[in-house]
C-alpha cells in the first residue's frame, strides 16, 4: 500500500472509533436517564393518589435500563474507543515523517490492540471517510440500521 492509503486508513480507524464512541457516550446518558426516570416512578408510590401502575412501570423501567447500563458498561467502552481514536490521531500525525514500511507496521500494531468496534458502523465510518477525502461518489448504501447508528453515533 501507498503512504496515503495508510494515512487514510489510520483515519478510518479514528473515524471508527469516534462513531463507536459516541454511540457508547449515548448509549450511557440515554440509561441513565431512563434510570432516573423509572426511580421517579418507583418514588411515585410514596404519594397518594397515584395510580398502582406507575410504580410498578417505574421498577420495571428502572430495573430493565439499570441492568443494561451494569452489563455493557457503555462508558467503559466509551473510554477505550476514544483512546483508540487518539492513537490513530497521534499515528496519522506521526506517520507524516515515516516511510511507508515504518507507517504500515504501526498501523498494524495500532489494530492489535483495537478494543471491539460495532460492525454496523464500519460502512458509516467509510463513507465519513470518502466524503472527508472527498470522494462521496465511492459511498456505499447503508441499511435502515445502519442509518439508525449512524445518527445515534
């Protein structure tokens, strides 16, 4: 490969890991505030006049979004993305002075260590990437799906 494609896919590897971030970073703030939410129902019981089924939607609002938050532990990975995408960023400044050969082994010593991606961002990620090298006739379609994590990423 060519020095410019290694830069590119250094940027591609960043742009990936912002998507993936900020899709976590959401994630994380959409659970908390679920959370809340449910815990205003469940306090909801406390006051009179109100009907049985708040509480209850309320324990069950919190339970479910508490639960997801403990076990993907979105901001976790949040972190991880976004000091990925500070490697590929400090990877594609550095690889300005490097030789190809010299660009390409840090670039494949930058992806061992990658924390996971979400697949479904991989053609958003792309088509970022063409449209910023100014390439958007190469975009690929993206699926409803991938429409959906593209705008919550």
């Amino acid at each position: 490969m060519d020095k410019t494609t290694l830069l590119n896919e250094a940027r591609y590897a960043e742009r990936l890991c912002q998507r993936t971030a900020r899709m976590y970073r959401h994630l994380q703030a959409s659970t908390v505030f679920l959370s809340v939410l449910g815990g205003s129902g469940v306090m909801s019981a406390l006051a009179q006049g109100v009907p049985a089924w708040v509480p209850i939607a309320g324990a069950v609002v919190l339970a479910t979004f508490g639960a997801i938050n403990l076990a993907v532990r979105p901001a976790d990975k949040a972190a991880a993305n976004e000091a990925d995408c500070k490697r590929y960023a400090q990877l594609r400044t550095a690889g300005q002075s490097m030789t190809e050969a010299e660009l390409s082994v840090a670039l494949n010593k930058a992806h061992e260590s990658d924390t996971a991606e979400v697949e479904a961002l991989r053609e958003v990620a792309f088509n970022d990437l063409v449209r910023e090298i100014g390439r958007g006739d190469a975009q690929v379609p993206l699926k409803p799906h991938q429409r959906v994590l593209g705008a919550l990423a």
